[in-house]
C-alpha cells in the first residue's frame, strides 16, 4: 500500500501533472483512457488502511478523494466519465466526516494564509502602483471556487511571470515564494486537517 501514493508534495505533483497530460490527451483520443489507473482507488485504500493500520498512505488518500466528485462514480463506463473517479459506498460514516472536516479544513487554512502571509507583508507597503493585492485577491476568489486548493495554488505558482504583469519584480517573486512556503505547509497538515493519526 505504501508504495503506490506519493509521499513528497513534489512526487504529487509531478502525478497531478502526468494525470492533467492523460486527460487533456482524452478529448483528441478515441480510445478513452483509465485515469484511475494512475493511483490506487481512494476509498478502498482509506478502508484498508483502516483495516491494517498503514496511517502514512491515509493524508494522500483522503487528500485525492476530497478533489473528486461524487457524481463521477467508479463503474461509470470510462467513455462517459473522463476523470478520476472513487467508490463512495466504502466509506464509513467516520471517514466520510473526516473527509468533509478536512476539505473545508484545507480551504479556510489556505484563505486564512493568504490573508496574513500575502495581504500583511511588509514590502506591499514600499511596492507604488503594483497591482499585487488584486493578484492576492483573484488567487483567494480561485480557491474559493476549484474543488482542488493544493492545485488552485500550485497552478498560480507556475504561472509565467507575464501572466502575474503589472506587478513588478519583487512582488512577483514574494507571492511565488508565499505559494510555495503554503503549498509545503498545507501538505504537511493534511493529517490534521482530515483528523488522522500519524
């Protein structure tokens, strides 16, 4: 079980990104393909884990399962569903709340980090005429409404520095590196932000 999830941010990561390759390749390929194959099915992997005491594959498990949809259901033909998909009738009661507290956990970190890391920085104050808090802002609005916060701001981290214009240099790099450092530290709290012991 160990073996099968990543256990860095930047081995997710780099799975996010094969799976956002797969997907986008889907809509010119006639022969729909099995996302699910990427990672293990997130629900059976919670009840094992469960079963057998294996905590350390349970943050990324819960993690992947809280971006997936309920309506995209496992044995969905894949012609219809393009996307990763979960088997929610093995979910417990239990971990069905650990699911909800850590999903809406994962959002009010992240906002409530951005408030303070981006909005309260002291260099905004010497920055005339950068247009950084509306990008603090547009970024907050962005996390708001995707299901997935982690990727929302990985997604913002690598934009290109043209995309982040008219901010200046400076204020660039503070926010790439604010992303950063909340990307990291979400990661890390994902056991105790879906109540797991670790």
């Amino acid at each position: 079980l160990k073996t099968q999830w990543p256990m860095l941010l930047v081995q997710w990561d780099q799975l996010e990104g094969e799976i956002a390759v797969m997907a986008w390749d889907q809509d010119c390929d006639p022969i729909p393909l099995d996302l699910d194959s990427s990672l293990p099915e997130p629900a059976l992997e919670i009840k094992l884990g469960r079963e057998f005491h294996v905590p350390s594959i349970m943050p990324t498990a819960f993690y992947h399962l809280s971006h997936l949809s309920i309506g995209h259901l496992l044995h969905v033909p894949r012609d219809v569903v393009q996307q990763c998909t979960a088997d929610w009738n093995l979910l417990t009661a239990a971990n069905l709340i650990c699911l909800i507290m850590g999903k809406e956990g994962l959002l009010m970190v992240a906002l409530l980090m951005l408030i303070l890391d981006c909005y309260n920085d002291e260099t905004m104050k010497t920055c005339r005429g950068c247009r950084r808090l509306e990008m603090v802002e547009q970024i907050h609005w962005e996390c708001k409404c995707m299901l997935d916060v982690l990727l929302t701001l990985y997604q913002c981290l690598m934009m290109e520095p043209s995309l982040l214009s008219p901010m200046c240099e400076t204020c660039s790099r503070i926010i790439k590196n604010q992303l950063r450092k909340m990307c990291q530290t979400l990661w890390t709290m994902l056991p105790l932000l879906f109540q797991l012991e670790v």
